[in-house]
C-alpha cells in the first residue's frame, strides 16, 4: 500500500490538467479506473500528484463545506467514485479534532484546503505497553497532501485555532463505513461509524435551518449562509468519524 515504489498502470492525462473540483473527479475517475486504489504503488502515487494539482479555491469548493454550528466538526460527500472512493470535504470548527483512529485498511489522502490543521501521527499500541505513543506532531500545509494508511499508524487530525476554521479535502479508497478509534491512555478500541449520511432533499430541507455553507477569504473561514436547494442534492453531510 506505501506510494513510494513504483510500477506501471494508469496515467494522468496531461492534456486536462486539474483546475476545479469536477476536473479533479474526472482525472481520480480516469486514473483510478474499475478497481480504485490497491496495491499499485504507481497509481497511489499518481492520485497523490492529482490531489496536489488542485489548487485550493473557495470559490470552488465552498458548496460542499457545510458546517452544522455546535456540532463536532463535519464531513461533506463531495464524490463516491462509483464505489471506488469517497471524496470528503471536512469542516473543522476552532478547537476541533477527529479521536485517534485507524483507517480501516484503506488508503488516506488529505490536502488542507483554508485554516490551520495539526497531525498527531501514533504507533499502533503493543501488547505489553498499551499506551499510544505519540510520534510526531505536524502541521498541514495548504495544498500539499499528506498520506496516510494503517501500515503508517494512527492518527489524530485537530484545528489548533481557536479564531478560525479549517477546510480539508480527503480521499479515502476503498471506501469503508466504520473505523476504530483510541483511547490515548489506554490503548483501548472501539468500532465506529464513519459511514456517508446520504442526506437526500427531505431531510437536508430539515438539516439544513441549522446549516450553513462557509467560504474561506485569507485568513478566516466565514458563514455564506444557507445551502441553495442545488447544493443540498450535491452535499451529504457525515456526521460521524
Ligand atoms: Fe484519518
């Protein structure tokens, strides 16, 4: 699963390169084909450069960010890849983070799109010594993408802002509806949901006098107000890590 060897596969068609959010889709669509990301390093690593290649826009992307004020941070569907990945834009309120947590055998890929995001990489825990050890902390930097898998470790995500939010694009392949989290002090784990909450018109009408849609503008990320009817059919909230 490491991107680091290489090998041959698909391609990244040069002639599009990647400029909005639907040009990044249809180049993950191309590159990843029928199978999505599995042990092909090449192709790990291609949708690595893919990811990178997006260069951050709020105009763009500020559709899927829908943050539910008061709630923990969320997770907004922006693309299931036909079943061969999901792509998630996440909203990060000030303070906020995710629990410790695996990635259920799947690929991670996550790029900061606005704000500030730390990552507190883990060990996994040893019979004899439960206790996670923390092996480093660092923070993400906007539009870069960081990679992440179980074979690396564990880790938490947090928004070290206590003035401002955060925006970050995830890929996440193959998909994968529940991950374990960490008791940092003990080791112990507990299965969660992470499954998408595929929020169709009736019950994002009733979600969403709660919502709202942010846009990011150079250092802070602000309400825009309520989703439009079009952006509700687009964005499925996930509420749960
Ligand atoms: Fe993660």
């Amino acid at each position: 699963m490491s991107p680091s060897t290489s090998s041959s596969s698909a391609a990244i068609d040069t002639s599009s390169p990647v400029k909005t959010m639907q040009d990044l889709i249809s180049s993950l669509n191309k590159t990843m084909g029928d199978g999505g990301l599995g042990e092909d390093p090449y192709t790990v690593r291609q949708v690595k450069k893919l990811m990178q290649s997006y260069i951050s826009q709020s105009n763009d992307w500020s559709q899927y960010a829908v943050y539910h004020e008061g709630t923990r941070y969320t997770r907004n569907l922006v693309d299931d890849g036909n079943g061969k990945y999901n792509l998630l834009i996440l909203v990060w309120g000030e303070g906020q983070s995710s629990p410790i947590h695996d990635h259920a055998g799947s690929h991670c890929m996550m790029k900061l799109l606005a704000g500030e995001l730390n990552e507190d990489l883990y060990a996994w825990p040893k019979h004899k010594e439960p206790q996670l050890h923390l092996k480093r902390t660092a923070p993400l930097k906007t539009n870069s993408v960081a990679y992440m898998s179980d074979k690396i470790g564990l880790h938490r995500i947090a928004n070290p802002s206590n003035g401002a939010k955060a925006v970050s694009l995830h890929l996440y392949s193959p998909p994968y509806n529940m991950c374990k989290v960490f008791d940092e002090k003990t080791g112990a784990a507990v299965q969660s949901s992470c499954a998408a909450e595929r929020l169709k018109t009736p019950a994002i009408e009733a979600t969403c006098s709660s919502s709202s849609v942010y846009t990011y503008s150079s250092s802070n990320v602000q309400a825009a107000g309520n989703m439009t009817s079009q952006q509700q059919q687009q964005t499925a909230a996930i509420t749960s890590m």
